[in-house]
C-alpha cells in the first residue's frame, strides 16, 4: 500500500468521523432542546427539587416554599410541549387534569386552578408577579430572569434528566 493510498484512508476516516461526531452532537442539541426546564422568580431561593416534591407541588398538595411563601401554578395551555410534560409528570390526561382541578376547587382544597398562558412572554410576567410561581418552560424559550430548578440534582440537558 502506498503513501497516497494511506493519506487516502486517514482522510476518509477522519471524514467520517467528523460526521458521525456531528450527528453525536446534533443528537445531543435536539435531546437538549426538548428538554423542560422547571422555572422560577429570580427572587425565588429554591434552587432544586426533588420530583416527587416537583409532582406535589404541580398536584397542588404542596403549596408553599419553605419560609411560608405561597406557590402560584403557572401553566402553558393544552397542546404545548410544557403541558405535555406536565401531563406526563402527573399522569393524568387532559381532562383527567381540568377534573382533578375542578374538584380541588369545589372540595376548598384549592382557591383557584393553576394559572394558564398563552405565551412564554406572559408566563415569564407572572413569574415576575407572583414571587411564588413556578412553571414549566421548554429549555429553548427560557428567558433572562427565569430562574431554572435542578430536579434530583439534574439541570436541563444532563444525562437522565427526567422531564423530556
């Protein structure tokens, strides 16, 4: 084999290797922006939860920050990326959710059902409203003064984090 059939070979290979390690890392970027980040204030002190916690609190079931600060459920509306992954964590479908808030309401377990916007711009206004709010943002539209939550020690693009 000669000199030119080698360099032929190595350039080949180095080839395929820069393409497969840039499908690796557009693969990588899409898991990264499919992810949900959980949101809060910037004022907020909570820097992780647990997701059990996570659950409770978008269950209403827990409802205060430690320190006595009341949590504001603020969510997307039905059909969103963050909807999805909320239905996901709860387990529930759609209506099961809009049931399980209704009878929260009308049993006194809560005042109100969580907050729903339309738009990532509003939801980052009633973060800034409500010190106690939390929402559910997809990693892609998080924007300067949200705060993300790590979950299970997990922030957004980590191996085995749990809300894609």
């Amino acid at each position: 084999m000669g000199v030119k059939s080698i360099t032929t070979l190595l350039l080949l290979g180095l080839a395929v290797l820069s393409f497969v390690s840039k499908g690796m890392a557009q693969a990588e970027d899409i898991a990264v922006a499919a992810d949900i980040a959980v949101v809060v204030s910037s004022s907020n002190p909570a820097t992780t939860l647990s997701l059990g916690d996570l659950r409770k609190i978008f269950a209403g079931v827990k409802r205060s920050w430690p320190g006595g600060l009341p949590i504001k459920l603020v969510t997307r509306g039905a059909g969103c990326p963050e909807r999805v992954a909320l239905l996901k964590l709860l387990a529930m479908s759609e209506g099961e959710y809009k049931q399980y808030w209704t009878s929260q309401v009308f049993r006194g377990e809560a005042d109100a059902e969580p907050l729903i916007v339309p738009s990532v711009g509003i939801q980052k206004e009633a973060l800034n409203l409500f010190p106690g709010a939390i929402s559910l943002v997809s990693v892609r539209d998080v924007k300067p003064g949200m705060k993300v939550i790590k979950i299970d020690g997990q922030m957004p693009g980590a191996a085995g984090y749990p809300l894609r």
